[in-house]
C-alpha cells in the first residue's frame, strides 16, 4: 500500500497528493494548495507507525473496559494510595499514682498516747480500788489524774493531727498533681511538635506526588495506542514505544 493518498483538486480537478503526516494538498497540474478544515482532520487518532486510526483506541478507553491490556495501560496510581497519612499513635500517658498519706507529728504522738492509756489502764484500776479501800481520797484524785493524762493526750492530739494531716495530703497531693500536669503537658508538646513536623513533611510530599501525578495523568489523557503496531502515542506526536515500555513513557514529563 502506497503511503500517499491521492484526491482530486477542487480547482482543476488535477490529482492532489498529500504526505500523511501533512494537512496541506498541493495539486501538481495548477500547483494550487488546499488546507482541509479542522473538523474534517483525523490526525488526532492516525499512528505514527502505520498512519492509520481505525484501529486506534485511548488508552483510558482501554483500561475501562477491563480487558486483557487493562492492566499494562493503567493509569498511574493516585498519591493517596502510595502515601499514606499514617503517624506513630500518640504515646499512653500513666494515670496518676498518688503515694501514701501523709501521717503529722500530732497524729503520731495521739497514737503514742493511746498506747500507754491501753498499758496503764488495768495499774490504773487496780491502784484506784486499793486507795478507794485505804480512804485516801487525795491519791486517789491524784492517781485518777494521772491514769486519766495519756487518754487527755490522745483527743487533744488526734484532734490537732486531723487538721494537720489534711493540710499536709491537700499539700503533698497539689504538689503531685503539678508535676503529674507538668509531665503530661510536655508530652502533649512534644507529642505536637512532631504530629506538626510530620503533617508538614507529609504534605510536602504529597504535593510533590500530586503535581507529578496530575502532569503524568494530563498526559494519560492524551495518549492512544494501537492495536495493530502495539504501540503507545500522543497525537500529532512522532515519538511512539511499545505498550511494555508505557510507564517509561507516561514518566518523560
């Protein structure tokens, strides 16, 4: 088959001979030149190789129709998919352990006391009958008194230690709290930092890839293969390859 196409001159009606890859018709009797109107030019779809487009298809055409060239001829894949958006998760902070109570001066001594109300209690008793029994009623007051201090001691102190041993936990437990929130917020900071360090890495990336993938699929759009010669082009283009070196060709941006 001859790679010229012949057609006659709408002047003359001389033969009018056309290169394929033109769209200029010169007429070789009256030398008369004829452009085709651009709804009538079908360069969009001719091969490079065989110049010819009725076997011509998009490559997006293709790959729709999920057919055994579907997968070479796919589009590239979108940066979503290739970049995830996945930070390390966010480290457990430990809930606050409060220590033992504190235990005040005061309290301790009441405890003291009890303990000797408990020991002398029965010395106590025991003196108290003998002097009832000898009518000596000023040791008797006396010994009474006596027996009677370590109990005085514990109310008085106890109730003392109460009020001081509140003052103390309130203290030592707004002390805890303070580092507790110190060392939380510190985290929640660091913790910050770095969700904002990899978020702005992240999307400068991503911007990256999606400005490669909106040039790449820009120019998806625009590519045809044909089935006869197996080959890839973008029209009104000379450059072709063979669909196995397509994405090789979608990546010359």
């Amino acid at each position: 088959m001859s790679d010229l196409i012949s057609i006659s001159c709408p002047s003359c009606g001389g033969h009018l001979k056309r290169d394929p890859k033109t769209t200029v018709y010169t007429c070789d009797y009256c030398g008369q030149q004829h452009r085709l109107r651009n709804e009538n030019i079908e360069e969009f779809g001719r091969c490079p190789v065989c110049h010819r487009n009725d076997r011509v298809e998009k490559v997006s055409a293709i790959f729709y129709k999920k057919e055994a060239l579907s997968e070479r001829l796919a589009p590239p894949i979108h940066p979503k998919e290739i970049l995830k958006y996945n930070p390390v998760p966010k480290p457990t902070f430990p809930p606050l352990e409060r220590s033992r109570k504190i235990i005040s001066k005061q309290t301790n001594w009441a405890y003291v006391c009890f303990f000797i109300g408990i020991i002398f209690s029965p010395l106590l008793l025991a003196s108290t009958m003998l002097l009832i029994s000898n009518e000596t009623d000023f040791m008797l007051i006396v010994n009474i008194l006596i027996g009677l201090s370590p109990w005085i001691g514990f109310f008085i102190l106890r109730k003392k230690g109460m009020v001081e041993d509140r003052r103390l936990n309130i203290e030592k437990e707004d002390k805890e709290n303070g580092i507790w929130n110190s060392k939380k917020a510190e985290l929640d900071k660091n913790w910050n930092l770095y969700l904002g360090d990899y978020k702005a890495t992240y999307d400068k990336k991503f911007s990256s890839l999606l400005t490669s993938y909106s040039k790449v699929m820009e120019k998806y759009d625009k590519t045809y293969y044909c089935h006869r010669d197996d080959c890839v082009f973008i029209a009104g283009e000379d450059k072709y390859v063979s669909s196995a070196k397509f994405r090789d060709f979608l990546l010359e941006i």
